[in-house]
C-alpha cells in the first residue's frame, strides 16, 4: 500500500480534456475554478487538473489530421523540462509557469493539478539540451526506441541511465515550485513499454524528494490486475479502463472492471473509473454536445463509481452546468460513499442485473445498489442472503431509503424489492438490525 497519504479518500474534481481536448486555456481554466469554488466545493470537489499538451503552441489547430501535431512547437526551459504555452498560459511568462494559475486556485480554497507525458521531450535528445543536476544531457538519458503510440512529443527514459532519476527529480521540484497538488501522468499505466514499471517508480521517488504532497495519478488503462501491489505501493490511483466515453456498452463493460479490482480499493489506492462525461463535453474534439447518456445512464454511472470508491473527475464544462447535472452530482447523501463507506462488492450479476453492498463507516447503515442492465424496465428483488452478511437474513421491517430519489419506506417483504428503468438503479441506505 502507498503509505503516502496525499490521498486517504479518492480524489474529486475538474479535468479539462473531455470538453476542451487539448486546447484549455488560462482563462477557461479559471472559468471553471471559479464554478468549482461557488457550487460545488462544499460537496468535496475540489481538485482543478490541465490535462495534456498545455506545453503546445498550435494544439487543436489541425485537429481534422492530428490530435497531437508531430513535432510541433513546445515551450521548454534550459534543463529538458516543458513549460506552459504562454500565448495559452499568458500569466506563466517570464519563467514563472503554472505557479500564477495555482496560485489562484488556492485562492479558491481548491488544489490544483497537471498532466504529463512519461519521459523527456523529444527535442530535448534531439538537441541535446540540459538536464539539471547532472552532466549527462538529454539524449543520453532518452530511449528512442520508448515512444508512445499516441503521442508523438516525448522518448520514455532509460531507467538504467545516470541522469534518468534525477532528470524526474528537476521536474517535481519544479512542479513543487508551482504548487501543483496532483499529477495525471500518461502513457505508464498499461505497460505499454517495458520501462513504464521503473519509471512509475523512479516518478514515486521523485515525489518523495520533492518536498510537496502531489497525488500521483497513472494513465492510461487498463491498469494489469496482476501488477496490483506494484500500482498500490507506487501511485495514488491508476486508470482500470482506456478512455471512458459516454456509450452504453462503455459503462456496462465498467461493472465488469470493477468487479476484477474491487479487492484493491484502499486508502489511498484507488482503482481509477475514469472522468465522468457529464453535461456539456467534446468541443476540442470539434463536436460541443451534452452527454449522449441518458438520465438513468447517468444515475447509474454516479452510483457505480460511488459504490466502488473511484475517484470522481468531471469532464463537463462547469460554466455550462445546468440543474438537473448539478443535483446529480452534489447528492451529499450519495457522495458520503467515496468518503465514508468501505467493503463494496458486487454479490451478483447477470445479463440483466447486478447488485452491490458495502458499509457505512459509522458501523451503523449498509448500502445496496440495484442495477438493471437490460434495455427495458424491470422489478428487480433481491435476498438478504445475497447480501452476505451474518446479522441479516431478511429486509422484512427495515427502513430503506432510497438515495437518490429521498423516498423512505419500511419494507414489508423478505426480499428487497424495486422497479428500475432501463439502464438505471436504485441506491438504498438501510439501517442494521439493532
């Protein structure tokens, strides 16, 4: 288990990439911050992350041929390490990077987050620049032969390399100088190159000397369940799915997922459902629309990533949020869940339903969701037995609040008993028996 405890509950909050791609700028970041800071704070949320290519100066302007323009134009300092694209970022002129823009966010009582790339630019090795705190230069800390399948902009690094370390090391005491609060690091969750498991490494350690509490986040999924112990000991939370979309067979696929990773979810390790398309999303991809999921779909997904304890970062514009999404997301009741529920598991599912219970921390309530995964409305009951638990054999007498709809009723059957739309669920909190 990562004993840091940066993250003793899962992290909560804003990301740009669903709705800007990679086009965020500083103004539309505050934008969203400022929405964070009057509407939703007060329920948890409360990180503000700049996802990816905030070092590029034409990100998004050929988006019809590429998402990431090979070899475009970066700004970078004298040792290697990306800085924010000041016609983007205007306040990090001047060397001062994202400390102006953090600066404001925990102004806002909020925390502020990063993305970036595993490894070095690739123009770094090409020019053989700098690396601070080593006479090695970049190329010779570089693996030109580590290249992300995605994105063009960077060599991963040899871990074996003198300089390698502490190449990662210049770059969170630089991050730790802007007063970044989490790091959503990519192309390292999968494995996809065989020094991603000693670079999460090498980027643990790195955090560690960087004097700061950074939340390490790992990308993209799927996380290898085997490898398990190797994400707990050395991230904070790590992604169990490629990027998440709002489709149907995307979110069902999802309770799959979860049941394979249920076994891993501790504090401050917390498998990664990833960001919720919710509201208004897709406008860097060329295509602003409101989620394609439907209100039950919605309801679903918030129940599932709650239950299971999955980080929570919303993709939505916040400046666009309408009222039926703000509810949605700002139910305490159900939100007391990430922070104060433990045990989830799902107990059964089949191709038209499933069903998971985990407990109240108080000691005193048990939650269970009821989920139907078929295309029409179904009663759905369920037993007391399925539930596995030694002091319950039968719902007969309890009171059972459901919690999205605040309907309370005491249960007259053995059974828990609820009608679900299609694609939909139910969320009870029941009391134990005394």
């Amino acid at each position: 288990m990562n004993k840091n405890g940066f993250a003793p509950t899962p992290p909560m909050g804003w990301n740009s990439y669903d709705y800007y791609d990679t086009t965020v700028t500083e103004d539309q970041v505050k934008a969203n911050a400022d929405v964070m800071a009057a509407r939703l704070k007060e329920y948890g949320w409360e990180y503000v992350v700049v996802d990816i290519a905030w070092y590029a100066y034409d990100a998004g302007s050929k988006r019809d041929r590429y998402q990431y323009i090979p070899f475009g134009r970066v700004e970078i300092d004298g040792y290697s390490r990306l800085l924010p694209c000041p016609d983007r970022f205007p306040s990090s002129a001047g060397g001062r990077g994202f400390r102006p823009l953090a600066d404001y966010v925990h102004s806002l009582d909020l925390k502020f987050g990063i993305h970036m790339m595993r490894g070095i630019p690739r123009i770094a090795a090409h020019n053989r620049m700098k690396v601070k705190g080593t006479d090695a230069t970049a190329d010779e800390i570089a693996d030109p032969y580590s290249i992300c399948r995605w994105n063009p902009d960077m060599y991963g690094l040899n871990p074996e390399a003198e300089g390698a370390q502490q190449y990662y090391d210049s770059l969170f005491e630089l991050y730790a100088q802007w007063g970044v609060d989490f790091v959503k690091v990519d192309d390292i969750c999968r494995h996809d190159m065989p020094s991603a498991i000693r670079e999460t490494e090498m980027i643990h350690h790195a955090i560690k000397r960087c004097g700061r509490p950074i939340v390490l986040s790992l990308s993209p999924g799927p996380a290898l369940v085997d490898k398990a112990w190797h994400y707990k000991k050395y991230a904070n939370m790590w992604r169990i799915t490629d990027d998440f979309w709002d489709n149907w067979p995307l979110l069902l696929n999802m309770f799959e997922r979860c049941e394979m990773w249920q076994d891993h979810v501790s504090p401050g390790c917390w498998p990664d459902c990833d960001m919720l398309p919710l509201g208004y999303i897709g406008k860097g991809f060329g295509r602003e629309r409101y989620t394609n999921f439907t209100r039950d779909e919605q309801i679903t997904m918030m129940t599932l990533w709650c239950m299971f304890k999955s980080p929570l970062m919303l993709g939505a514009e916040l400046t666009k949020l309408d009222g039926w999404t703000e509810a949605l997301i700002t139910n305490s009741r159900v939100l007391r869940l990430v922070t104060d529920s433990h045990g989830a598991r799902q107990v059964m599912r089949d191709d038209e339903q499933a069903v998971w219970v985990s407990g109240d921390n108080d000691g005193k309530g048990i939650y269970v969701a009821v989920f139907n995964l078929s295309d029409t409305e179904r009663r759905i009951a369920v037993c007391a037995d399925e539930m596995e638990l030694a002091d319950m054999d039968s719902f007969r007498g309890m009171k059972l609040e459901e919690l999205w709809s605040g309907e309370t009723v005491l249960n007259d059957t053995d059974n828990l008993e609820a009608t679900v739309p299609a694609h939909g669920a139910r969320l009870f909190r029941i009391e134990r028996p005394a």
